[in-house]
C-alpha cells in the first residue's frame, strides 16, 4: 500500500511538471506568434554633419543612424558616435541617372535596402550562330550528278544535305543594370563595419528610370516600387525567389502607394485616363476598394487601411477598412475622423499607435481617435520617423548642419 501511495505521489508530479513545461512552451511560442508591439525608440540627442545640402533625410528604427544623400553619394550617420560609417558613391561623376536610385530602412531593424544603378559593361555581346542543316531533295527522273571518282555512284532519290556556314550576330541589352543591396548596421556602440550585402541584378528597370515610390512587406517577403521613364510609368514586384513582375495596367498612373504588413497586399492610387480610384493588387489579381475620385491611399498599419478624402487641396475625412486576406471589391468603409486640414506639398504616414500624421516644415497635424493636435514646429527642415514618434529637425549652416532629435509629442 505504501508503495502505491508512493507512485501515486509520483505520478501526480510528473503530470504537474509535464503540464507546467507545455504551458510554458505555449506561452513561448505564443509570444513568438504574436508579440506584443514594443514601444517605438525615441532618442534626445544633437549631432554635427560635415555639409550643408542633406537629401532624402530618412532615420533608422532605433534614432541611432541617419540615411541621406550628399552631392549623389548614399552616406550613413552614426549620431551617437558623431561619425560617417558608410557611404556609396555614384560610378559616374557625368551621368545623374547613375549611382543610388532609392533607399529606405527596415521597420524594425537596423537595416537598409538600396537600389544602386550602374552600366551596364557587356551591352553589346556577339553570338554564333549555327543554323539548321538544309535538306534539298532533288526532283524525280534527273539525270545523276557526275563526280571525279567514276566508279562513285549518287542515287538522285537520296536527299542532300546542304550545311550552311557559321555566322556572328550582335545582341545589345539593357544598357543599365540595377542592383539591389542590403546594408546591415552593427549597434551604434560596436565599431565593427557594416555589411553591404548583393542581392540581385533587375535587368527590367530601363535606362534612366526613376523609381518614384517604394514599398516592402517584411511578413511576405515583397517589395514594391513603380519606375518612371519619360511618360511610361510601371509597377514591379520583386518576391523572395528574386522573380520581378510587373503589376500595372497599360497607361496606368500610379501617384502613391502603401502595401500590407500582414499580407503583402499592395493599395494603390490608380489613374487610368478620367477614372481614378484605390485599387488592391495581390499577384494578378485586382479589387477595387474606393471608387470616389476623391479618396487616397494614406497607408496600412496592424490590419487597418487609411484613406483620406481631399477636397480643394485639403484632407476633409479619414476613413478605414480591414487588410483582410481574402479581399472583396467595394469594401464597407468606417469614418473615423472628419475637419479640414491643408493637404498640398504635405508628407503623411501612419504611426505605430495607429495616428495619421501630416505634415511640412512649419506644422504636424497629428489625428488619433477622432482627435486632432496641431504640433508648431521650429524655423528649420523638419522630419519625422517613420513610427511617428520621433522629430527630427536640421539646422543647415554654411559648412555643416545641426541634427537634433526629441520625441513629437514633447513639442506639442
């Protein structure tokens, strides 16, 4: 008996392990599966740049490295260390068309992609040709061929075989070859280089073609972006196979466009001739989400999609559906704001806590549960992160220029 009320004992706990290991091993990979959104990094901080004329100003996910061209080049700041720690210039000082096309961080690493146009050296290549042999077969009741050998006999029924020459044919291709790198920065306290990582070769990009708008799903794998030459305008999506494919429709114009962090759906403003609406791209296929000609893509963040409706150049409504998987055309549409706000010559985006912000250099509106606040911002060349929180302002001197970054919501 003493020995059962033992193994009993035991018995009982080993359950109680074994169910408090798979409760564990739950929590875990149910963290893993759906983490719980950190806040966004915010930084309070005064840096010095070497130069004056910063573009394309665009800040790391963790405030520590600044992105911007300078005179052509691609160049990285390390604003805590005050120091360059990458740069990448154009392989021409004559053609503008060449060197770093576009570029954008990561949203949640310190890593950026870059596209990097160069030319291409083998345009022209030189092939041989081999051509198929001709068979000719001789008319009937024809009178054989005499040859030097006479005891040789040709049967004018057989076939003769006729082998043309050899021959060299010229192919010329793209003569601008566009590379896709990632660029992995190490903490901003580790001295250790950064990693400029190939990817691939887009052959599809034609020469001198500007790429306008660029956007990626980190949870799928897919990267957007629409490329300009003269009047011509396509969408092409790169996969993780490294396939590219283009999207649009013949005489499409594509003004603005945010894709799916959950499914890698892609929302376009779409023109195409007097008809302009929202439309939904998923490989092949297309829905239409808003057919109001006055609606526009503000962009999609945690399962929601932000359309804002311009009347005469300002923001009047802010309206919301879901990023659903399966899509449907002319989905319900949910106001969640209304007023007037300008709407020209503005930058707008969706911050982590689900607030659209618009904004210039002189004020942001930001809009959050129905809610307006209206945040002065300082005589200089304002930014804002991708996240929303963080403000970073530039203060542009003869030979250098101040970088200083606190979070948004301290100006208000």
């Amino acid at each position: 008996m003493r020995k059962l009320r033992i193994i009993l004992v035991w018995t009982l706990v080993s359950l109680f392990l074994q169910g408090g290991a798979y409760t564990y091993l739950d929590n875990k990979v149910h963290a893993v599966m759906t983490p719980i959104a950190s806040k966004p990094i915010t930084l309070e901080l005064n840096a010095t740049i070497p130069g004056s004329n910063l573009e394309n100003i665009q800040i790391s996910y963790a405030k520590d490295y600044l992105a911007y061209t300078q005179n052509g080049t691609l160049k990285i700041f390390n604003l805590v260390n005050g120091k360059q720690v990458f740069e990448k210039k154009s392989p021409s000082t004559t053609d503008k068309t060449l060197g770093v096309l576009t570029y954008q961080w990561l949203p949640d690493r310190s890593t950026l992609l870059y596209f990097y146009a160069k030319k291409n050296p083998n345009e022209v290549t030189t092939v041989t040709i081999y051509p198929k042999a001709n068979v000719q077969t001789p008319p009937k009741n024809t009178t054989p061929e005499k040859t030097e050998d006479p005891n040789q006999k040709i049967d004018p029924d057989v076939p003769k075989v006729i082998q043309p020459q050899p021959y060299t044919e010229k192919r010329y291709g793209n003569p601008q070859l566009t590379e896709l790198y990632t660029l992995e920065l190490p903490d901003s306290d580790d001295n250790t280089p950064p990693e400029d990582r190939f990817n691939q070769t887009i052959d599809q990009i034609p020469k001198g073609g500007k790429i306008e708008n660029l956007a990626f799903s980190t949870s799928s794998n897919l990267i957007y972006l629409t490329v300009k030459t003269g009047s011509s305008q396509q969408i092409m999506e790169i996969d993780v196979m490294k396939n590219v494919r283009t999207l649009n429709k013949s005489g499409e114009v594509i003004s603005n466009m945010a894709a799916s962090d959950r499914y890698g759906t892609l929302y376009v403003d779409s023109k195409i001739g007097n008809t302009q609406q929202i439309i939904a791209l998923n490989s092949t296929k297309r829905w239409v989400i808003s057919k109001k000609s006055t609606d526009r893509i503000i962009g999609v963040r945690d399962g929601k999609v932000y359309i804002g409706e311009v009347l005469n150049n300002e923001l009047v409504k802010i309206k919301t559906t879901s990023d659903r998987s399966e899509l449907t055309d002319n989905p319900s549409l949910k106001t969640e704001w209304e007023g007037k706000i300008p709407f020209k010559d503005v930058r707008m985006l969706i911050g982590s806590e689900g607030q659209v912000i618009v904004y210039d250099h002189q004020i942001a509106y930001v809009i959050k549960d129905a809610k307006i606040t209206e945040i002065k911002l300082d005589e200089l060349e304002n930014y804002i992160s991708i996240d929303g929180a963080e403000l970073i302002q530039l203060d542009k001197q003869e030979t250098s220029t101040g970088v200083k970054l606190q979070p948004l919501m301290s100006k208000e």
